[in-house]
C-alpha cells in the first residue's frame, strides 16, 4: 500500500502546474417583496418563479420576502411554490412571526438546506420590533440556515429581511438609519466564519444616503459589513444610468425606476475563497444588458428596456412574454420586482478550499486525505475527515484512494 501511496503522491506533485474549474453545489437565492400576500395570484406566481424562457427561469432555493399578511399567507406560498409545475416539491417555510404592518417570510428548499439552531431555538430571530416613529415601522428578522449535503456542517449564513420605511424626507431617513444600524450591529455579532446576506426592499434611492452607507461603509469593526456584489453605487432614482438594475415599478403605476430591492453580501462572500458570489464583484454590473457575464445577479424579468416604463412582456428579452406578464400580474400596483444571485457552497468536489479552481492548496489537499483503499482519513494534518471525503471521495466508499486520485486528475486534465 505505501508503494503505491508514494506512487500517487509523486504523481500529484506532478500535476502542480494544472490547473481547472472545480464543481461546487449553487445556491440561489431569492430577494422579493411580494405585495401583501395572503392568498391567490398562484399561476402568477408559479409560472414567475418556475417557468422558463430560452433555458433561463428562475428557479430559486431560498426565498428572503416581504409583505406578508398572515401566518396563512406563508402557508399558502409554501404550497403554491409545492405545487408548481417543475417544483421539486421540498419547499417549507421558516416560522412566522406577526409583527407591526407588513411581515418578513423566509422559504427554503429543503433539500437544500436547514434552518440552523445554534443561535436561535427556531433559527428565526426577531433582529428588532418594529412601532412607531422614530422606530422603524416593520420587524428586522434575521433566518439562519446551514446546508444539508454538507457532510463538513462548517457552512453557516445568516439571511437577513427587511423592509425599510418608505418616502422622502429627513424622519423617514432617519427610521431607515435606525433599522441599518440595527442589522449591522447584528451581523457584526454572528460567530466567527458565518456568512450573512441582507435582502429587503430598502426604499433607499441613492447609495449616499445614511442607512446604506451604514450597510456598506468601512467602519472601525466591519465585521458586520455589507458589499453591493454588482458594484453599482450612485442615485438610482429616476436614472436611466440604472434602468437594467431598477426593480420597482413593473405594473406601470410608477414606472420601471428605482432599484428599491436588493442583496447584499457579507465580505466572506466576495472574497474568492471558500463560499463565494458567482461573479466578479470587483466588476461593476452592465448598463448595456441585463446579460452580464461578469454576475449572477439578475433583477428578474428586467431587461433593460423600459425605463419609467411597466416592465417590457411582448418582446422581454431576458425572460419572454408569459413570465413578464405573470411579473407584472404578481405585483399588484406598485408591487416589485425580484432579484437573485447565486452562490457556489460546499461541497466542492475535488476543490477542498471550495475557491471555484483546483490549485496547489487541493492537491496537497488531496495529499494529505490519501490514506489508501478502506482507510478512513482520519489523521490528516489539515483537514477533517468530513471535509476529505466532500472533495475526494468520488465513489463515495469512505476512503480516498487511487480510484478517487484517477477522478481527481481528470478533472484536472479537463
């Protein structure tokens, strides 16, 4: 056997200058602000959510949502989502709680993931109540979750939702300043090594004002800080700089002119290692086309095209006529947009950094877990034996051995 492990060892120092695309798992995940949602609107919905167009369709595996009228309301959700045509079926929600105005929801597929309870009972957590002014109108709620093929159970994120106080004015910025306080200094809180997204419909106009500098502003402890993935600051408000990224109004009532809804990133997430943002986020989004190479982000159904406009259906190029209808119809006057991006999460096979390449950090990865045929690797100096056998057990026998180094090297060689 330790001929052999030499044998193997030998060759991996010889496929140092190789390198690849590794395969990870995806996550997309789903930012929308639904428009008073107790029931109904289940075609709508359905064909928005699972339809497709031109092999695109949005298909998402967690669902950050606002305005939410009842705990029945969430229920009805959960089953059209069930329900669909194309649905995979596993679709739960996180418990409701009912607070002042309109209500957060949180729905996952689960499959995919798990609520996590390591800071929460539930793993929802009521961030801040909403009330009256000066307190921001809507609750902060916070849904932890953890992913359920991630045999390592080291990926952790904190999904954030809220829906900010709307208008002009100096109060009303002030009631939003509040409520980004709030979520920073609760994100600056998580344990070390979790992952945090903020979805919401901020009711924000301008990348400038106090609750998103807030948000996204280096400050003395930015563990809490949050990045714009597509890199797009400025006054989005009735700009047509930014009509591919505005998300409110698709039904006509406003116009298609405001980027009112988004999701930002904690910086573990645009860093290029480990669970990361497909995408470049250093690369500020296209004002060209909705189809950026660059981004995974996609305010859905948007393609650019009509500015202060209801959103395009005949001739939609980014999602076709039945699922810009089913957009506009979903949104109720004034309604919204969603917005989505995805994130390769472990596990990484044949990546054990889970960085997006197969470098030198995973072949003396793979050196380390190579134990051999009926060997458990256990006592590798670097890695557990979770996380060893996520990345290399390709035959999923419990060992990794030659069989596995052969998957390994063609990925390497492809």
């Amino acid at each position: 056997m330790f001929g052999r492990q030499w044998m193997c060892r030998a060759a991996v120092a010889l496929c140092l200058l190789v390198t690849g695309v590794a395969s990870a798992d995806v996550l997309r995940v789903v930012e929308w602000n639904v428009s008073t949602y107790s029931s109904g609107r289940i075609n709508e919905f359905q064909t928005a959510i699972y339809g497709s167009y031109q092999g695109r369709s949005m298909t998402p595996d967690v669902i950050i949502a606002q305005e939410f009228l009842s705990a029945s309301g969430v229920t009805n959700f959960v089953n059209l989502l069930n329900s669909a045509s194309g649905s995979p079926g596993d679709w739960a929600a996180a418990p409701f709680s009912d607070g002042p105005d309109t209500d957060n929801a949180f729905f996952f597929r689960t499959s995919k993931v798990a609520l996590a309870t390591e800071l929460s009972a539930t793993g929802m957590t009521i961030v801040a109540t909403g009330g009256n002014d000066p307190n921001h109108p809507r609750d902060i709620n916070r849904y932890d979750i953890k992913l359920v093929n991630d045999s390592a159970d080291t990926f952790r994120m904190a999904l954030y939702s809220s829906h900010m106080k709307a208008s002009t004015g100096g109060t009303n910025q002030a009631r939003r300043l509040l409520e980004a306080q709030r979520i920073r200094d609760d994100a600056q809180s998580l344990p070390a090594g979790w992952h945090f997204i903020l979805g919401g419909d901020f009711n924000i106009r301008s990348s400038t004002e106090g609750a998103y500098v807030e948000l996204v502003g280096s400050q003395s402890n930015n563990n809490g800080r949050f990045f714009d993935p597509i890199k797009t600051p400025g006054t989005w408000y009735n700009s047509s700089s930014f009509q591919i990224v505005h998300t409110q109004d698709p039904t006509g009532a406003g116009g298609m002119d405001d980027r009112f809804d988004q999701l930002l990133v904690s910086g573990g997430l645009v860093d290029g290692v480990g669970p990361d943002y497909i995408g470049n986020p250093n690369v500020a989004y296209s004002t060209s086309t909705w189809n950026d190479p660059n981004h995974s982000y996609r305010c859905w159904g948007n393609d650019g095209t009509t500015f202060n406009l209801a959103i395009k259906t005949t001739g939609n190029t980014m999602v076709g006529p039945t699922i810009a209808q089913a957009l506009k119809d979903s949104a109720l006057n004034g309604g919204h947009l969603p917005v989505f991006l995805d994130l390769r999460v472990p596990p990484c096979v044949a990546d054990i950094d889970c960085d997006g390449s197969i470098d030198e950090t995973d072949i003396a990865g793979l050196a380390d877990c190579l134990d051999g045929p009926d060997v458990t690797p256990d006592a590798s100096p670097t890695y557990l034996t979770a996380e060893c056998l996520d990345a290399f057990d390709a035959d999923d026998d419990g060992d990794v051995d030659l069989r596995d180094f052969d998957v390994f090297a063609s990925v390497l060689a492809n």
